[in-house]
C-alpha cells in the first residue's frame, strides 16, 4: 500500500498536547495551515478556527470539532498506507511492512523476523523489542470533497488488526467509498476491578457515493427572538400574534436507522430498543448500571418507538 504524496489539505487528530501533556479528545481535532480550509472544517464539523495550541510546531491553524465521527471519502486501498516501526535514540532503527524490511537501505526487501501473529508483535513491542504499527489514512470529507485531502495516522493496534478488512471492502468497491470515520467509545474494566474509558478510531465503509444517503446537514443555531416593542402611553397594546405550539420535545430525536442496524449485528439484538439498551449497558459504569438503566429504560422505549418510524418511511415496502 503506498502513500499520497498529494499536498495535504490538513490532519485530522484524536487529542492534542494541553501544557506539555497529551490531551485525549471526546471529538475530532483538525490542524491546517490554510485559514480558508481551518473556516470550512469549522463550518462543516463545528467548532472554531484558533491558532494551533497543540504544541509540536505543527501546522498554523486548529479546530476543536463536535463531531466523533465523520463521513469521509476514501479511493481505493491505496490510500490506506502501514507499516511497523521501532524508534530509537536517533530515529528509526526497525521499519518493516510485518514481513520484510523497508529501512534501512542496506536491509530493505530482507526478512524482519516479526512474529506473524498480531498478538506475538504486541507483545514484543510492549517488551521493547519489536515496531508498532503506523497507519496513515487518506480521504476527503465527504460533504465538501474539494476541500482537499485530509489524513489520520495512528498507531492503534485495532486498527492495525482491521487492515486487511478495511481494504479488501475498499477494493471491492473499485472506486470512491463512503465510509465513517469515527471515535469510539470503549468502557471496560480492568482484572483489577478498575473502570477504564477511551476511544479508538474506526473507519467503516458504508458503500459507492450513489448508493449511501447524504449526511444530514448541521442544525441551524437558534437566533434569538426581537425583543418587543414598548408600547406608547394610551394605545392600546398590540396581541401577540399566535403561533403554533411547540412539538413535543420527545420526538426532536434524530435517529440513524442505519447506524441502528449496524450497532444490532455488532451487539447481536434483534430490535432497536434492544440495541439502545445493548448499548448503553456498555457506556454506563457498573456500579451505577442498574440504576441508570432503569432510570433510561423510559427514554429508550421512545426512541426505539421513534426509530422503527424512521425505518418505515425510508423502506417503503415494510409492513405497517
């Protein structure tokens, strides 16, 4: 898999340095050193265009987005590059692609002697003895693909395990995919009793451009209402106008059926309210799990309610 050497448009980040210290982040971060490209990232995904505070000397410009997850667009496998690396002292002393080696030049095309299952490299690594993965993912965002090229590299384990799912559905596609770029999150506990949280990336592909429904837009932000007008002494005041009463708030839900069926065969529920209480059981800290679950369970039933309407009038063919 080779790598675009394209001018880059930007970087996508799941966390940044905060006074010297790595920073994890619950959304997107995006560096730039275009100002245009750092307003539109900002338009699309939220936030606000700022001087890059991360540290590291990198590119000009940040943005501190709300969206954990992206619609993007990846061409074909090869704009997924990996390898694995072992860093020293003074720079890189084992780069290889899990058979042979690719630096240093004397070594390149060689065997590199890195076990051939995954758990046995991350072992060694763990040691100190063996590369990491390094994974550099090309795309466009999706809404707005003349933008330019943006890229994601990690060193997830995760996502170095997914690769070969990854481009093989890539390749299946034989041209632009649709794909979620996303930050996940994970709640486990630990052997020692310890309840952990963090986010890995996942990169899932959804399908071709024509078959994939547009993601939805932003939602406006509210502007406030005109302050009325004082009225003058002896005119009789004006009524205010009538207006129609507001929806009930319990269906302002938006609900992803797609995202719902996909949770479903990840999770093995047979419903959506299943789904959403599936899901929630693993975000919820055990000590608090029962009581909250019981607390949302309420909730649940009403969106599930919501999310079979969804379903209904986008397949026009499901029974009533």
């Amino acid at each position: 898999m080779t790598q675009s050497t394209a001018t880059r448009a930007g970087r996508f980040h799941q966390g940044r340095l905060s006074d010297g210290r790595p920073q994890a982040l619950d959304a997107w971060r995006v560096t730039t050193d275009d100002a245009d490209v750092a307003a539109r990232v900002a338009g699309l995904l939220g936030g606000e265009p700022q001087p890059n505070g991360g540290g590291g000397g990198g590119p000009a410009y940040e943005v501190l987005t709300s969206r954990e997850s992206v619609r993007v667009l990846l061409d074909g496998p090869d704009v997924v590059a990996a390898h694995m690396v072992l860093w020293g002292s003074r720079g890189i002393v084992h780069e290889c692609d899990g058979m042979e080696f690719l630096s240093p030049e004397d070594k390149k095309g060689q065997p590199c002697g890195c076990p051939p299952l995954l758990a046995d490299r991350k072992l060694a690594a763990r040691n100190g003895r063996g590369p990491t993965p390094s994974v550099d993912i090309n795309f466009q965002i999706a809404a707005a693909p003349k933008l330019g090229t943006f890229h994601f590299m990690t060193s997830s384990w995760q996502v170095a395990a997914q690769l070969s799912e990854l481009t093989d559905a890539l390749e299946r596609l034989s041209g632009p995919a649709v794909c979620d770029l996303a930050m996940e999150l994970i709640a486990c506990t630990t052997k020692t009793g310890r309840n952990v949280c963090y986010r890995k990336p996942v990169v899932t592909v959804l399908g071709s451009p024509d078959s994939v429904a547009p993601e939805p837009s932003p939602m406006a932000e509210p502007r406030p209402a005109p302050a009325p007008a004082t009225p003058r002494p002896g005119t009789r005041p004006t009524p205010a106008p009538t207006t129609p009463s507001a929806p009930d708030s319990s269906r302002l839900v938006r609900v992803d059926a797609m995202l719902l069926d996909r949770a479903a065969q990840v999770l093995g529920t047979g419903d959506h309210q299943e789904t959403v209480v599936a899901a929630l059981s693993e975000i919820v800290a055990r000590p608090q799990q029962a009581a909250e679950l019981a607390r949302l369970r309420e909730q649940v039933r009403r969106i599930s309610a919501i999310a079979e309407q969804s379903l209904r009038s986008r397949d026009p063919h499901s029974p009533d």
